[in-house]
C-alpha cells in the first residue's frame, strides 16, 4: 500500500484502489486514533476519523494572546440596558 506520510503530523494519504485493497488494516488504524485521507487521481476526497474522534474544544487556545477584563460587560451597559431594559 502507498501511503503518502509527511512526517508534520498529518494523516496519510492513500489511492482509491489501494483503500480497497487493504480496507480493513485502514480501519483498524483509524480506530486506533490515526485517521487517513483516500484520494482520487490524487486529489484528496474525504478525510476517515474513528467514530470516538471527535472535535474536542480547544480551550486556551489564545490563552496568551489577549485578556478578557472580569467587568467586560461595564463597557456595553448602555447597549445591554437599551436592548433588554433595565
């Protein structure tokens, strides 16, 4: 099976026919965690995730980037006022 492994963490790509060929090996490993895109010609057309992969929130991820002030609705109290009264 080719596998097109870049090394940076992205999933493999393999061809359709190859996809075919070993399909249960393929969804082993993406039941294990390691998910894998079947292209056409060469051109990627869909992405294979565990079922138990799913998106997680990434919390934090701009933890350092910019703060949030604890009175952030003191700066809108007029707008909030105006759109829900007082």
């Amino acid at each position: 099976m080719k596998a097109d492994i870049t090394g940076n963490g992205a999933p493999k790509t393999v061809n359709i026919h190859d996809a075919k060929t070993h399909l249960s090996q393929l969804i082993l490993e993406a039941s294990q965690g390691s998910s894998f895109i079947i292209a056409k010609a060469g051109k990627p057309m869909v992405k294979v995730i565990s079922i138990n992969q799913e998106s997680k929130p990434r919390t934090g991820m701009l933890t350092n980037v910019f703060s949030v002030p604890n009175d952030i609705d003191a700066a809108f109290q007029d707008e909030i006022e105006a759109m829900f009264g007082a």
